[in-house]
C-alpha cells in the first residue's frame, strides 16, 4: 500500500479498495506507473505501455468513426477506406506516383459519367452506360499500370509483422498488428503514412472484393440474414439498423471519391487514439511517435451524429422462411455505454449468459431442454442506444416460436424477483477476474486502452468500471429490468424452416425492401 | 473456431462474436516465425530527429537479445510428464491435462464417443459432487475447469486465480480419478450434439470444412468421420467409462501448468497429488488408412447462396518430414501470406474472392491436408476454379522467383521471435513435441531449416506435393446461376449431404 501511496493515483484508488483481494494495490500502481499518455499538438493521443516480456509489442490505431457515420447512399463506405488503407501511400504500392495521381483522377471523372447515365431515373441510355463503363474501365486499366500491389503488407509482413489486420463496426474503425521491438520507427512511419497519404489506388476492384465478403458473410449465411433482418426492423432512424457492410446498391455505387471525403472528415488526429503495448520505452518511443504522427494535420472535429432513434412504440417482427434450422433473437433499446446504467446491463449480461450457472443456460438449456444456447447480451454497439438481446438456438425438434415463452419467464422474474445475494457477488468475483485475465496481451492490452481512452477519454476507466459493476444493487436490476423489457420496446427476428427457400432475396440484384 | 463448434458452447456470446466486427481478412494470419538478428537493412544515426521519406532509410537496429524461458519438465515414476512455467506477471494459474486417445480411436459405429465424453466428463460431475454443484462452486470463484474431446486426445484444463489454487486444483483431481458420467448429463449432451449434426448443413463453410476433409482423407478415415444420429444413439455411459479407465493413466498423460506459482512448490504438489497413481497401458494409436477420393469435382447443391465455396484438396505431408520446411516457404508465397500469389492474384488484382488461399497441409503424426480454397459469387465460379488451376500451373512451370522466395523466408525468419512471445505459447508448443514425440528444441530446427531453403528447393517440393491432376475440387454452391457447365471442367460427381435419420441399409 506504501508504494501506491507514494505515486498517489488518486483515479484508481476506489478501484484498489474493492477489489484489494485480487489485484494488489502494487499491481495496480505499477500499472499506472508503464503507462504514459500524451495528446499531440495535432490532437492525436497516445498511449505506451511498458511491456517487456517479450523483445515485441503490438499496436491498435483506434479511429472513432464507424457505419454509424454514413448516411443513406454510402452505407458500407467505412469499412470500405479500411480496406483501403492497406493500399499504400504515394510513395509504397506505386512505381510512379505523379503519373498514378493523374491516371486515378481519370478514374474518377470516367466514374462519374458513367454513374450518373446508369443512376437516370429518366431517360437512361442503355448504349451509353455500355460505352461510358468500357471508358471508365479503361481508365482503370490505365491506372493500374502504375500499383505494386500489396506492396504495404508485403512490408509489414517481410519485416516481421504478424496479425495485421483491420475491423469496422458501427462505432469505430480499428487497425492492428505487431511487430519485433526493432521496428519501432519503421512501425511509426508505416502506419503514419498510411493515414497521411493514403491513395484510393484499385478502389472498384477492392469493392468487388468486399461484395464478396458481404456474400460470404451475410447473404450466403442464415445467421447473417437473421441478423441484418432483426437489425434493420429494430431501427427506423439511427444507423445501428443498417450494415456495417452496406447494402449491396450502395456498394455498387459509392466512389474513390466518396471514400477520400469520408477519410478527409474522419481520419483527423483528434478522432484518433494510437496505443502502443509491449518491449517499448515511453521516453524514447515518444518521441518517435510524436515526429511520424505529428506530421499529420490537424482538422477539424466531426460533426456529432444528430439521429436519434425515436422511441419505439409498437413490437416489431422479422421471419425469414429459410432452409435452414431455426434460430430466435429479440432484441430492446437500452441507452448507450456512457448511461448511469450501463454497468447494470453488464451485470444482466453475466447474470443470464455467462457460464453454466447463467440463467439462460440452466432454464432452457439444462432444465426444459428445449435450446442447445442461449445467452443475453448488448449489441450491435455501445457509443449510440443500442439493444439489449436475448439469442436461442432451438434444440432438435424445437421451433424458433418456442422460444418465446422461457425467455419471457426469465425477463419476468428479474422484474418481479431480486436476484440473490450469491448471484450478485458472483458476478462481481468474475468481473474482476475476467478483466485480470485480459491483461496478459499486448494486442488485447492495445485494444482495450485505446478503446476505452476513445470511448471514454481516460484508459483507467477500463478498471473503473469494475467499481461500476460493484456498486449494482438488487434494486437497480428490477428497476433497469422493469425499464428495459417492454413489449413495445422489443424487436424479435426468426429463422423458420422452410421446406424450400428462394434465393437470398434481392442480393443478386441489389435491390433490398 | 468454426461456427458449428461456437454453436455448441454455450458461454460465448455468440452473436457479437459474428456479427459485430468486420476484419480486413478472413485468414487467420499465422505466422509461424525468427529474428535475423542484427538484419539491419541500412545504417543510419539512431533516432535521428528527423522523418525517412521512404521505409528503406529506417534504421533497424539489432533486436535486443533475449532469451526465452522455457518449462521446467519433470517425469513421475509413474510415467507422467509435468511441465511447469512460472509466470509472475498476473495472479492467475492455468492448467492443462492431454490425455492420449481421441476420436480417431474411437469404433466407426460409436462416432461421436470422444465428443460426448469430452462435454460429460465435467458436466457428469464426480462420485461426490454433481456437475451442477461443480459449476456453482466454480463460477462463485471466477474459475473454470472444462474437459474436451479432440482427434487425438482429450483435454481436462483448469484456470484460476492463484488465491484459489488450492481449492480448485482438488476438483481437477477429482474428475480425473472419481468421474461420474452421470445419465442425466449424458442424455443432454447427446442432445446438444443431435441439434449440431441437424445444423450442419446451415452454414457453407461448414459443409466445405467436412466434406472437403472426407474427400482428401477418405470418407472412412477417422479424421474425417463425423457423428451421426445413428452412432450416437448407440453410445452408452459404460462406453464413456471405459473410455476413460482405458485412456486416463498417468503413462497416458502430459500436464502443463503456467502462471504465478514457485515452481519447486508446485512439483512438490503435483507430485503428492499424482505420484501414487498407478501406471496403466500405454494407449495404443490406431494406425489410419488414406484413401483420398478419385481427383475430379465434387459438387454440393446449395440453394440459398449466392456465392460458391471452391476448395481443392489432395493429402499433404508430415512435419517430420524433411521437405517440411521448403513447404512452409511454398505456403507463405503461394497461399498464405498477405502478398501472396493467390491473395494478389485472384483478390487484389482480379477482385474474384474475399477468402483465399491455401497451401500444403502438415501434421504432426499424419498426413495433412492440402487445401487451396476461395468464396466466389455464383455466376463466377467456373473462372474461379479456373485461375486457381492457372495459379498453380504457373507455380509449376514458371517456379518462384529469388525475389519470392527471399521475401516470404524474411515473413518467416523475421517474425519467428512471436514464436517465443508469450510463456504460454512456449510452454504450448512443448507439450505439442513431447506429445507427438517431436525433439524439444524443434523450433530450432525450424528456424534453420528455413534459413537454408533455396527456390530450387522450392520449385521441388511445388512439383512434389502441388499435383494439379491429384485434387479433388469440392464446389458448394448454387449451380442455377454458374455462368456455365460445371461438366466442361471435368466429370462432376453430386455429393449428397442428406442427413441419415437411420443407418443406412437399416
């Protein structure tokens, strides 16, 4: 306790007092003590944490711009320039940059043309759009005389790189890898010229490419169907409803151009978070970071999103006739992560999932037999109102409808019911060590300092929450239970077995309802 | 994990698992890799306070030595191998018990036996406590011990906070010498595993996992075999009984155990607690037969898609195997790194796939498989297979070039250090060797052979094992909208996936 005192880290000493029997107050402090954070004169925050375990370290590139940011016409754009920045810069992927540049700015005006004849509502000339897409082609063509395709990765992965890789969901877009310790200031400059020079180069054949992923993902699999379905009709406003991937209309139109703009208004530094976890040292990897990354100019701050979603007044109902074996979700609005009340869905969550002890799992998993899972949980984000889900497997035998009926009897008896006192200190117990058992990672390590400085401006609140957690009461979980699981409030989506299905609906031809 | 697995475990969250991110690549990228120590490409002033204006001006100074610690291996008089990591950097200690013997040993008209035993073991609970007392005195302490049946083995694995050590490690213990197998648990099982088999044919990459192994091992071949209604009906709780009375001998088993503990404290234990156990027989590995199916293509009639899942499969290679490492160089340039030929081919540059790749398979004790595979919209698949036939070809008679080769040993030899990162993974990747007989230092040698490997080493082992007219090439898809006659490739053969209610015959 006498060493904690002494760095006196006053943030976290609730945290300390609670959980003193797992985590010693000198872990904690020597914690605090690997961590430096400095914001740049650009806005770009970093963080760098002191990890030798191992001569490595990983980092995650956090940039607080997700689906939620697009609106109709470029749905799936983010995850699209995610995907371009593996493309390279101006000076990696290209054998001359200056007769590219001008070669991709014919892409676009060929593009352009093209788009609009094929998008006429009036008048549209078939034989035009043939020949303004043979020139746009060409031009792509012309253009692509120029890449040295992969070159990035090629890099990454030639000097050492492993897990290089990107995600995008509706919040946030996330870029990864690691790398051995000595490839600190070519990590700084590779990953700082990708978001200072990034070049939309092989942008149309990238979109064919993530058409695919769609395919795979959504289109060609049950569970993604149910999903993008249940999604969809859970919200009519706010852009949680729509996929992360896009509609396929979207994906077919949307240009290097739309993708540049998204990039300009998002990809600022002040949006962005840079952690760095592993066999690094603060006072000399900083001073790297700050002269690759501080290169990057600083712009203005995004617009927050305006949309709301409205209340919900009525239930709302998705079946989708598949081929396939059942599958049942239903899904409410709760408010975002940042709510008083968000630890309480955090306990709800472990209190009907997590283990064989869960709720779910003993009701209708062990006890009436009639799932083979089944779990609760927030999803699809946590910086907007997002739901709070119930998600069932039917067993053998079982209809999706089947499900119903328990799930409700367990959402009853939290209204009606307090939870026991060996509940809730259970939950807490795991709580506390589930976070100690995600601190021995440096890419997880990464992932979550940066996620919860993005989300919540301070990494310490990735323990604080545990303090959140400790203080839900039995009261607090009737009163959020009560608040939360209405019937005008619920969104229920299902997979029936259809003796035999039509194709993905609308997929091929781009065409959703 | 796949999908089907995730299906069954019911603690995950399935659906955030799913559905809530998008990565960039659908592979896991697993680099298996070294450190050139001192490969510095430039010289240039350390931290020079000013920017490179290309990548190739970064100095890369020596990596910092280091030495990685490796387990502390002790053999019982009984025959049982204990390896013990310390690792003091978070209050946790995790255990892992393997046990020889898995579904590859098990009857063809029991398929399905190691998997049941694997989920009843724990959830059977013990002579003394039920399995539903096991879960509330583990969960109230955030702990977990789990059991697990695979192809070759079964798993007991335990983890915990250091504090809790003593009072979870007996319940370990306990299921190892006292399981119960208790009925009730068993007919739950069997009904989680009836609902996966009645799944199986949901998902595409299902379908192609299994019925592309069937094709590349033999349908009867054990690692290949999958359970059915039929076989599972028929397994009864003394089979699992004498399932674990025939493999659970202290001869029969390898324990790891990591975390925060004084290693000397810990033998000290394990030996007391483990020491007075019996010897038993040595458990006897079924010898497998290898009948890959006739090359030509296979065809799985899926309505509700709208892209094709192509895999090409042929029976790969042992690790033991000294073409092993010249492989390894083939798989990183051909199929398996980010620059690869199939990923810049058919993904960058032809925009024909999202999922791609592929290379030789390797095991450790058997042949592996070969896999080259790829997701491609319907009316594209019959160009699909046909790049993928074309990027082989080329392998074969154009060779890799000096410049491939350099590149994809760098991938390999450069990250090879993310072998050691971690104590767990070490500790891991020891009681693989031990398990599987491989020399202790094996990553070693790895390490050296790839450093000797040449691109005609190379080109050898591309003609050796890339056999074009040897694949079997399994199509999943919808073939009313190919843009074309899967005949005019070669002679397609339906594969019929209907789940058999009944054995067939009966």
């Amino acid at each position: 306790m006498r060493l904690f005192m002494k760095i006196a880290v006053r943030t976290l000493l609730a945290f300390v007092l609670v959980s003193a029997t797992v985590l010693s107050a000198q872990d904690i402090a020597s914690f605090e003590k690997r961590i430096t954070t400095k914001k740049l004169a650009n806005g770009l925050t970093v963080i760098i944490m002191e990890r030798p375990e191992a001569p490595v370290f990983s980092f995650f590139t956090h940039v607080d711009a997700g689906s939620a940011q697009e609106v109709q016409g470029i749905t799936g754009l983010a995850h699209m320039f995610e995907h371009m920045a593996f493309k390279g810069t101006e000076k990696i992927g290209t054998k001359n940059f200056a007769a590219e540049k001008a070669a991709l700015a014919k892409v676009e005006q060929a593009y352009a043309a093209y788009l609009k004849e094929n998008l006429k509502e009036v008048g549209r000339d078939p034989k035009k759009v043939a020949q303004l897409e043979q020139e746009w082609r060409k031009a792509i063509e012309a253009a692509d005389a120029y890449v040295i395709p992969n070159e990035f990765g090629e890099i990454v992965e030639s000097q050492g790189g492993v897990g290089l890789n990107a995600n995008t969901d509706w919040d946030e877009t996330d870029y990864y890898y690691s790398f051995p310790e000595n490839r600190l200031e070519l990590w700084a400059y590779l990953e700082s010229e990708r978001f200072l020079h990034p070049v939309m180069r092989e942008f149309y054949k990238e979109r064919d490419v993530v058409m695919e992923e769609r395919r795979m993902r959504t289109d060609s699999s049950p569970q993604g169907r149910l999903i993008e379905q249940f999604l969809a009709a859970a919200y009519t406003a706010h852009p949680y409803g729509r996929p992360v991937v896009g509609w396929p209309s979207d994906l077919r139109a949307f240009s290097a151009t739309d993708a540049q703009n998204f990039y300009r208004k998002y990809y600022v530094p002040s949006n962005m978070v840079v952690t760095v976890v592993g066999d690094v040292k603060a006072e000399k990897a900083l001073p790297i970071i700050e002269r690759y990354f501080g290169r990057i100019p600083a712009g203005p701050a995004p617009e927050p999103l305006r949309t709301q979603e409205p209340p919900q007044r009525a239930q709302r109902e998705v079946v989708l006739q598949d081929k396939s074996q059942p599958l049942y979700v239903e899904g409410y609005h709760r408010p975002n992560a940042k709510d008083p009340d968000d630890a309480v869905y955090d306990v709800l969550a472990d209190l009907l999932s997590k283990g064989r002890t869960s709720r779910l799992y003993r009701s209708l998993v062990r006890d009436k037999q009639i799932a083979v899972a089944a779990e609760g949980g927030s999803f699809p984000g946590a910086k907007y109102p997002s739901l709070f889900y119930f998600f069932a497997v039917p067993a053998k035998g079982k209809t999706a409808e089947d499900m119903a009926a328990p799930i409700h009897e367990e959402i009853g008896k939290l209204k009606t019911q307090d939870v026991s006192d060996e509940e809730l200190k259970s939950i807490k117990t795991r709580a506390k060590a589930d976070l100690i058992r995600g601190l021995g990672d440096n890419q997880g390590l990464a992932l979550q300092l940066g996620e919860y400085q993005a989300r919540y401006g301070d990494w310490r609140e990735l323990f604080r929450q545990i303090q959140r957690i400790e203080a839900v009461t039995k009261a607090d979980i009737r009163r959020v239970a009560n608040k939360t699981f209405t019937a005008e409030n619920r969104t229920v989506g299902r997979i029936e077995t259809a003796s035999s299905s039509p194709a993905p609906a609308g997929a091929q031809k781009g065409v959703q309802p | 994990m796949n999908r089907a697995a995730l299906a069954r475990t019911s603690a995950m969250l399935i659906l955030v698992w799913l559905f809530s991110r998008l990565p960039m690549t659908a592979r896991a990228q697993t680099a298996s890799s070294a450190p050139k120590a001192g490969s510095a490409t430039q010289q240039a002033p350390p931290s020079a306070p000013t920017t490179a204006s290309s990548w190739k001006q970064i100095p890369i100074p020596a990596l910092r030595p280091f030495k990685h610690q490796q387990p502390r291996r002790v053999e019982l008089p009984n025959g049982l191998v204990i390896f013990l990591q310390e690792n003091h950097e978070l209050p946790l200690i995790n255990g892992t018990i393997r046990v020889r013997g898995g579904s590859r040993d098990e009857p063809p008209d029991k398929a399905g036996l190691t998997e049941l035993y694997g989920q009843a073991w724990r959830t059977g609970g013990t002579a003394s406590k039920t399995g539903d007392q096991l879960d509330d005195f583990l969960e109230s302490r955030a702990a977990h011990v789990e059991t697990s049946g695979r192809a070759d083995s079964t798993y007991l694995a335990w983890s915990s906070l250091k504090e809790d050590f003593d009072q979870v490690f007996p319940v370990v213990l306990d299921l190892l010498q006292h399981p119960e197998f208790r009925q009730d648990k068993i007919d739950l099982a069997k009904k989680q595993m009836a609902a996966g088999i009645s799944r199986r044919n949901d998902e595409p990459d299902d379908i192609s996992e299994r019925e592309s192994n069937k094709l590349a091992l033999g349908a009867d071949n054990p690692l290949a075999r999958t359970p059915e209604y039929y076989t599972l009906s028929g397994i009864t709780r003394d089979d699992l009984q004498r399932w674990h009375q025939r493999t659970v001998a202290p001869n029969n088993i390898i324990l790891g155990v990591v975390g925060d503990f004084d290693s000397a404290a810990m033998e000290q234990k394990l030996r007391q607690a483990l020491g007075g156990i019996p010897s038993g027989t040595r458990f006897p590995q079924t010898k497998l037969d290898f009948r890959p199916a006739e090359p030509g293509i296979y065809l799985v009639e899926k309505e509700d898609v709208n892209q094709s899942q192509i895999t090409m499969v042929d029976l790969g290679i042992l690790r033991s195997n000294p073409d092993y490492y010249a492989v390894e160089v083939l798989n990183e340039l051909f199929g398996g790194g980010f620059a690869s030929r199939l990923v810049s081919n058919i993904r960058t540059k032809q925009g024909l796939a999202y999922a791609v790749g592929g290379g030789v398979g390797t095991a450790f004790d058997h042949p592996g498989v070969t896999r080259i595979s790829m997701g491609t919209k319907s009316d594209t698949t019959l160009p699909a297979i046909k790049a993928l036939h074309q990027e082989i070809d080329k392998l074969l008679k154009g060779g890799a070039s000096a410049q491939e080769v350099k590149k994809a040993k760098d991938d390999i030899l450069n990250s090879f250090i993310f072998e050691f990162d971690s104590k767990e993974k070490v500790l891991a990747e020891r009681m693989r060797y031990e398990f599987y007989g491989y020399p202790p230092d094996f990553l070693e040698q790895f390490r050296a052979g790839i450093e000797k490997v040449t691109p005609a080493d190379v080109d050898r082992v591309a003609r050796k094992y890339l056999r074009p007219e040897k694949l079997a090439v399994l199509v999943v898809g919808n073939s009313k909208d190919f843009n074309g006659d899967l005949n005019t490739l070669g002679k397609v053969r339906p594969v019929d996936i209907t789940i058999p209610e009944k054995k067939p015959g009966m």
